[in-house]
C-alpha cells in the first residue's frame, strides 16, 4: 500500500513538472515571437496526458488552441508550435488565410524558429534528401519522418545564412501582393530558391559522395592488385592433361 502510495505521488510529481516546464517554454516562445511581429494571438494551451499523441496548433475562430503531450515533451515542441500560431496570426494581418500557405512552408517556419540556437546538420536518409519537400502543398507526405527530417535541416541550412524575421516578415508581405509563394520565395532569394534548395541538397550530399569515391578508390585498388598478380604469371599454352602425363613421366 505505501509502495503503490509512492509511485502514484512520484506519478503526479513528474506530470506536475512536466505541465509547469511546458507552460513556461510556452510563454517563453510567445514572448520572443511578440518582440518579432508584434501580434498578440489569443491562445489556449491544452497540456495532453494521452501516450502517443503528438503535438499540434489548431485554428478556431479567431482563437487557437496549442495541444502537447506531457509524455516525452521536449522543448522544441512548445517552440515548433507556438511559431505555427505566429505564423497564422501575423498571416492574417495581411488578409492571408492560414490555408493558402503551403504545408511545407508553415513547417519550415516552424522548424526554423525551432533551430534557431541548434546549427548542428545532421545525415539524412538518402530519400529525404532526394525527395521534394516543396511538392507537399495541401497534404502531407505519407512517411512524414523524412518530411519533417528534410525540412528542418533545409532551416538549419537557411539559419546559417539568412535572418528568420527577416524571412517571414518579407515572405508573408510578398506573398500578399503576390499570391503565390514561389515568386515571393524568388524575390527574397534573388531569383534562386530552387538554388538555394539545390545548394542544401548537395551540402548533404558531400558524406555520400566521399564514402561512394572511398568504395571506388578501394575497388580500384583491389582491381590494380589482381592485375598485377595476373601480369606476374607466365602463360602456360599446355592443357592440364598434358601438365599432369609430364608430371608422371618425370616421376
């Protein structure tokens, strides 16, 4: 009874922190946001105890509704999603329906805030370098690992080189007068964004390409061995039969 006592306590000590760090890297995320857009969306914070959900910004009315599980929380989460209910909200300051971005870019907004303070790219999957993130308009992909894998090194790649405030605020007044994301993206880009997307893809390339050149170089090497040795041994125009009755006879 007072072991069951015990862990039920430590059970709800832990879903008590988890709540209280959650709100604060909430409210953090919401206050350096403001500073950059200076708009103030009305939210809830809905704090999850299901296992297995994942986190996620919802749009009602004027209103949104920010959902995280406590169970595997980490910081990023409150970040990822509060720039997702920044996004939507400086959006509508100029008359653009959350909608009528494409999926992938409030994904990379999102990720980009998120790894604003992490430069660190990391090996992707050959297939999430190779596939167009940018294809993903309305929907999303059904392996969504790569998808998001992609998109958050593309931001990382994009943070080492460009300001993020810099971005949306361009990128969303743009698009306004535009309506159409690929001119605005254009535009900031100097006419290059699917250079910019080509760049980041063969940045992620350079370990794929040195290990391929490592496996070339050691076949080459082993090919040259085997060739040498060929060379070394005399050609011998007798068949095995007649080797074999000039062994017997010399025996």
């Amino acid at each position: 009874m007072r072991n069951s006592f015990i862990v039920l306590f430590v059970l709800i000590l832990s879903v008590g922190l988890a709540s209280a760090n959650i709100k604060n890297d909430v409210e953090s995320a919401y206050n350096t946001l403001y500073e950059m857009f200076k708009v103030k969306p009305d939210y809830t914070l809905v704090i999850l105890d299901t296992v297995n959900d994942h986190p996620r910004a919802v749009q009602y009315d004027s209103r949104y509704r920010v959902l995280i599980p406590s169970s595997g929380y980490y910081s990023d989460q409150a970040r990822h999603e509060m720039a997702h209910v920044f996004l939507m909200e400086y959006a509508k300051e100029y008359d653009i329906d959350a909608e009528a971005l494409p999926i992938w870019y409030h994904e990379l907004v999102a990720s980009w805030f998120t790894v604003l303070d992490n430069w660190e790219l990391n090996l992707l999957p050959l297939n999430a370098i190779l596939d167009d993130f940018t294809e993903y308009t309305d929907h999303y992909p059904d392996e969504k690992g790569n998808f998001y894998s992609a998109v958050e090194s593309f931001a990382i790649y994009l943070s080492r080189r460009y300001d993020f405030e810099t971005f949306v605020k361009f990128t969303i007044n743009k698009f306004s007068k535009e309506q159409n994301i690929k001119l605005a993206l254009d535009a900031f880009f100097d006419d290059n964004f699917e250079d910019e997307c080509l760049k980041w893809k063969l940045i992620q390339l350079i370990p794929y390409s040195i290990y391929l050149l490592f496996v070339v170089l050691m076949i080459y090497l082993l090919l040259g061995r085997r060739d040498r040795k060929c060379r070394g041994l005399e050609f011998d125009p007798r068949t095995p039969e007649e080797v074999q009755e000039e062994r017997t006879e010399r025996g």
